[in-house]
C-alpha cells in the first residue's frame, strides 16, 4: 500500500503541473524479480485508478518500462565511469563487510565501506562482472538538495555514507546507477519515491555529476506508519492491496486508509 501512496501522489503531481506520469518495474535482480509480481503491480494500480502516459513501445501506454531490457544502456555509463575513474574493483566479501562495518547505520541502508579496496587497479578488469564495483565518494564533501516535500537535505560523504556499489559481482547494476541512467534517458524531471530513499538521493547526484547528467527534481514522500510509529513494511502482509481487495474494500477506501496519519496495526 506504501508503494500506491507514493504512485498516486506522483500520478496528482504529473496532472497538477500537466507533466507525463511515466512508470519503471526495477527488475534488475533475478532472484527478487518475477512477471507474476509486475503483473500484481500493474493490475493493483489499474484497480486503483491510477494510469500512466508512457510506457515502450511493444507494450503500450499499459505495460511499464522494465529495467531488465535496458542493461545495454548501464553498461555503457558503467565504462565511462570506470574511464573516467570514478570506481574501482571491489573484492570485498559480505562477511568483511559486516566486521568492518566503519559506522552505524540504519537498518535501510547499506554499511559505510572502509575503502579497503580503493587503492586497487581495475587495469586487469575490462567486463565489469566477477567483482564488485564501487564508486569512489569524495570524503567529507556535503551533498546538498532541496527536496520538494521535506525540505532542504544534507548528507556528508564518507561519513552518513561511503563508496557505494554500482555494479555487483553477478553481473547485476545497481539500482543507484540504473535509476540514474533511466532518469537521463526518460527526461525525468521530477523524481517521487519514498523518505527511505533520501541518502540514495545524495549517491545519485554524485553519479549525475560523475556522468554529467541533467540533475532532476525530488518528492520524497513520508513513509507509511502503524499508530505506535512502527514502518510498515512489506512484510505486512494484511496490509497488501491483494489483501485489501480480498476483504472487499472498494479503491477508494483503500486509499482513503493509504492516507490515514498512522495505520492500524495489522493482524
């Protein structure tokens, strides 16, 4: 329900300021991606009333663009990031990670990396699988943005978060680095997701920059929430659109209940 929040709002937006509500299915990973969950996505937004304007070609206005047919594209920022030496090789395994951890962080974001690997040469790597690939942040430079909803963010690199990844060992691109090639080649200007995503945020105009990318405008709406202030999350289940549509709530109660300043909590 979270999820249809934060499209419904960027779906008014698009219509206040006469723009194009554009769609993405962020299937990159194969072992979280499935049709039958975009297909649930597509029907639960469809049932809510909410449609948007562009989508590929082959699908129509319906079908969302889909990350998975688009990796030619964050290859080719992937080389001109290496060439122009903003990432190295990492070999880093989760396990050293995890032991050293350099600050605390929270339970959404990925650890600060110690930079153990920065020093290593990426000469011997010309395809970009089989490591890790982290981008190279400059310590202590504040990332500064003003967010449309929340006001004006700050976060210093190095220290909120440190050398992220942009490629995986499993020949899979990061999400930091395919929303930013998408949102370059869709024109996005105007960027609505969830608070959660704020430092993501302070990474990709960092890769903006490196890549030298028009740099759009962000909404970040504020996450859902039960009455004790508990994030509700996807494991809640009961509180699924499939589950409230099994209950027999009607579209506009689901969303009247979407908005509600705290959520009961489910069962």
């Amino acid at each position: 329900m979270g999820h249809a929040r934060t499209f419904w709002i960027a779906a008014q937006r698009a219509v206040e300021h006469r723009g194009t509500l554009v769609l993405r299915n962020e299937d990159l990973d194969p072992q979280r991606s499935r049709p039958e969950f975009a297909e649930a996505m597509i029907a639960d937004l469809h049932w809510l009333g909410i449609r948007w304007t562009e989508g590929p070609d082959c699908g129509g206005p319906s079908a969302p663009y889909a990350q998975s047919a688009r990796r030619p594209l964050y290859l080719e920022a992937w080389r001109q990031l290496r060439e122009r030496g903003f990432i190295y090789p990492c070999t880093c395994s989760r396990k050293d990670l995890a032991e050293a951890a350099s600050a605390p962080n929270d339970s959404d974001d990925e650890p600060v990396y110690s930079g153990h690997c920065r020093r290593r040469s990426h000469a011997a790597f010309t395809v970009p699988s089989g490591v890790n690939w982290r981008f190279r942040v400059p310590d202590g430079e504040k990332i500064r943005f003003t967010d449309l909803n929340l006001g004006e963010q700050v976060n210093e690199a190095g220290r909120d978060f440190g050398d992220f990844l942009v490629w995986r060992r499993d020949d899979v691109p990061s999400y930091q680095l395919a929303v930013v090639v998408d949102d370059a080649a869709m024109r996005i200007t105007e960027v609505v997701r969830g608070a959660d995503l704020l430092k993501s945020t302070a990474r990709q105009l960092l890769l903006l920059r490196a890549l030298e990318l028009p740099v759009p405008e962000y909404f970040h709406c504020q996450l859902m929430r039960d009455a004790s202030g508990t994030r509700l999350a996807k494991r809640h289940d009961a509180l699924s659109i499939r589950r409230l549509r099994q209950r027999g709530m009607s579209p506009e109660a689901v969303l009247e209940l979407a908005f509600e300043t705290s959520i009961p909590r489910p069962e």
